[in-house]
C-alpha cells in the first residue's frame, strides 16, 4: 500500500492544469487495475480527466467515491518530498486524498466479489467539481450507499455532516463623476457596495450553523473618481437544506440603497449539506464493522467543508464520508499520513462494503446502473 502510495504522490496533479491531471489518471488507472484486475474508463470532460471502475454485470449498488487531483502545483515535491519516517508518511495530496485512493484499490482487491461495485475517480474536485458534479450525481442515485474516500476529520473520525456551499457575486453600478470637481453628480458604487456589505452580513445565524461572510471587495478605478461599478464575493456555509434556500432568497431580494444606483446578484448554491440524517445508518454499520474488526470505535464529526459527498448527499443517496486515511495537515505544509491506521481503516471500508454488498436484492432494486451499454472494465 505504500508503494502503491507513493506512486500516487509523487505523480503531482494541480487541478487546474489538465495536462497534469491527465497524466495522473493514467498513472492512477495503472495503480488502480494492478490491485483490482479491472481496467477503468477513462472519461474526459470539457479536457478534465475521471475515472469509472465498474464491478460486475449486474446493477451499481455501492459508490465509492475521491479524486485524484490536488492544489499542490507542480514542482511542490522539491520543497514537500514524499517520505516515510517514524510512522508518519509524507508529500503533496497524501492525506487529499492520494492515501484513500490507494485504500480503495486495496479494500475492492480484498473483497471475495466486488461485483456491484462502482468507484468513481474524479479530477476536478478542488475546484468544486464542475465537470464531475453530473456524472457524480448520476452514479450515485438510487443506490444503496456513496462512501467516500475524502481524509477522516481530527483522531480518524468519519465525517457524518458536511456544510453545503453557495457562492455568490454582487455587482453595484453607480455613476462616475469628478471627486473634486463635482463629486455631488456621482453615485458611488463604493458606497453602495457598503451599505450591501453591512447587509450581508445580517443574514448570518451562528445558532443554525449558518455563516454570510463577504470575501474579496472591489470598487472604482483611479482616486479621484466617483467609482461607477464595483462588485463582492459572498460565501455561505449551511447546515441544513432550509437554511440554504432562506440566505439565497434574502440575497437575490437585496435592493440599492443610494438613489440612482443598480445592483445585480449572481452565483447560488455550489453543493447542498450533507445532513447527519444521510449519514446515521451508515455511520453505525461502521460502528459494527470497527467492533467486529477489534478496531477502535469511531467518532463522528460535522465539518464545515465541502466535498463530493455533499452531492450524492444531495441526490438523496445515503453517505459516509471521511472514510479514507488518518493524518492531518490538508492543503498545508504539514500534511500528513498516520502509517499505522492505513490497514485498519483500509479492512474497516472493505467490511462495510462487503455488508452492504450482502444486502437482500429487493433493497438494492431501486435502480439498475445507469448506462448499461458502457462497458463494465477490462481484465489487464
């Protein structure tokens, strides 16, 4: 497994370079067909590179879920060097999440029959997942359960609610005029724009887990000039699908304050929370699954990032997420890999497989793969 990791680590893969991303998939198809004798589909979306394995002949009833793309850029092994040393392994994406996919390989290679499996490798999910999100979506609806292989949260705890994300631009238009001349003939967009700021923020309730926080402002041109247009970033994270729905309609009913002045709303919801209730059942099979192991119980937290479990969340598709590897350190200089939890974590997710795999056939009819003319994988 540690081969397996390093061959995944030191293959760097910044989202947003598509030539680099390319080649990761194919050294991860490699890493991938090696441990489960099955090739993938390679699926190339809009020039960015993702993965399907599929298991077997008959339906898709569980999904497991990462992404092989980081925000490490390339060169970052020069500076972070993959190592193992005293137990604690080392290198740009190990923990997000080049560990859990080696998890995965070897967790589907350990199972007596994968079949009805599906694991999904994505390559954009850094950057929100914009080409992914539909072939996520479609993958994970109607099936039994999505586990995802994102890294676990403090101590190894699984990830039993994420916050959902909007992000949104708002966009003043005032009217332009001398600063010293005639200053009274300008509308100021700068102005404008902190009256809407202040506003803003009012629509956050820290008692629901709801945060409104203005990011990245920009207003006007030179110092001298009443700024005609400027516009804000505003990020939102939510607990809960209501409360998503009541911050976004607040922000599209924001309305100028200054007269003569427009305003324009933009974005919306990027990923829908992923609620504790689409997670309990999952989280106690868990639970089971680590006391018949001898494995330590696990703990569950709800973290504020987001992930792709908060699509298949959102699909209505029962998810687990945090099950990949134990460490710290995502997207820092410090990230990490705890050695020693790799195997226990790796039999953990191939019981919990392997259980609802064992699931009666009437509870997994709710929906046959989708695409059943695409091929299923070819023997290397």
């Amino acid at each position: 497994m540690l081969a397996d990791i390093e061959t995944l680590v030191t293959c760097e893969s910044p989202s947003a370079d598509h030539d680099a991303v390319a080649v990761s998939a194919e050294v991860t198809a490699g890493v991938g067909a090696a441990r489960t004798g099955v090739l993938p589909e390679r699926i190339v979306v809009e020039g960015r590179s993702h993965l399907r394995w599929r298991f077997g002949e008959g339906p898709s009833r569980v999904l497991l879920l990462g992404h092989h793309d980081t925000v490490w850029p390339v060169g970052s092994l020069a500076t972070h060097p993959f190592s193992v040393d005293c137990g604690v392994l080392r290198g740009p994406g190990c923990f997000d999440m080049k560990a859990g996919l080696a998890m995965a390989f070897h967790a589907i290679a350990a199972l007596p029959d994968p079949s009805g499996v599906t694991l999904l490798v994505t390559g954009d999910e850094e950057l929100g997942s914009p080409t992914s999100r539909a072939l996520i979506e479609d993958e994970a609806a109607g099936r039994l359960a999505a586990l995802v292989l994102e890294a676990s949260g403090e101590g190894g705890a699984l990830k039993t609610g994420r916050k959902g994300v909007s992000l949104y631009e708002l966009h003043a238009r005032g009217r332009a005029a001398h600063a010293g001349l005639e200053p009274e003939r300008g509308v100021s967009a700068t102005v404008e724009l902190a009256h809407q700021v202040l506003a803003v923020t009012t629509l956050a309730d820290p008692a629901l887990g709801t945060s409104v926080t203005p990011t990245v402002l920009t207003a006007g041109t030179t110092s001298n000039t009443v700024p005609d247009h400027g516009r804000f970033t505003v990020d939102v994270r939510v607990a809960a699908r209501a409360e998503q729905d009541r911050v976004d309609a607040a922000l599209r009913a924001l309305r100028p304050v200054l007269p003569g002045a427009a305003l324009e709303v933009t974005g919306g919801p990027n990923r829908p929370p992923l609620e504790p209730a689409a997670s309990a059942a999952l989280f106690a099979r868990a639970a089971a699954a680590a006391a018949r192991l001898g494995l330590p119980e696990p703990a569950g937290t709800f973290v504020g990032g987001a992930s792709d479990g908060n699509l298949t969340a959102g699909v209505g598709t029962p998810t687990l997420d945090g099950l990949g590897a134990v460490g710290g350190g995502a997207h820092a200089d410090d990230e990490h890999v705890l050695v020693a939890e790799l195997p226990g974590r790796t039999a953990l997710l191939a019981a919990l497989v392997a259980e609802l795999l064992a699931e009666p056939d009437a509870a997994a009819g709710r929906s046959a793969r989708r695409g059943s003319g695409t091929p299923t994988g070819e023997r290397p």
